[in-house]
C-alpha cells in the first residue's frame, strides 16, 4: 500500500532531524521506505511517500504517543491514501 502524507513544516532541518531519529521504529511498523517531495514555490510544504505493509497499518505507528508528539512539533500533516498505482515509460 502507498499513502501520501501531505505536510505544511515549521522548520525543515528540524523535521528532517526529526524523520531521520524514527527511520528503525517506522520499519518495525510496516514501512517499507518513503520519498520525500519539497515544494519548489514554497519550501514548508512537502509531500511524503511511504510504501506501507498491507498487514500492518500505518495508522498503528502514526498513532503512537511518540510519533504523535513528534508531529505537534514538526507542523501540520495531511494524509491521501492510495489504492492503485500505475507507472507510464516514456
């Protein structure tokens, strides 16, 4: 599963400190890697993709107090699910 997290930052080194502390505690809940997108026209805004384990949620490590609190610091978050993907060659 793919879900996109839709982001507005207060700080982006520290977000990026942020993110990088939870990289070992993300894989034990299922995440297989994310791509991280800032917005050119407004660098607080950054767009996130995660490869997410069916079988476990994303929603069990987002609602951990931990995790949590680490996005009450960072800013803002929004999240778009994905059921399908598809990938065109040029």
């Amino acid at each position: 599963m793919y879900i996109i997290i839709k982001r507005r930052l207060n700080d982006y080194n520290r977000w990026k400190e942020i993110v990088a502390e939870k990289d070992g505690l993300r894989a034990k809940y299922g995440s297989k890697g994310m791509t991280s997108y800032r917005n050119a026209a407004d660098p607080d805004e950054v767009y996130l993709i995660f490869e997410w384990e069916d079988e476990k949620p994303y929603t069990d490590y987002l609602n951990l107090p931990e995790v949590r609190e680490a996005l009450g610091k960072t800013g803002t978050f929004e999240i778009i699910e994905i059921s399908e993907t598809f990938h065109v060659t040029e």
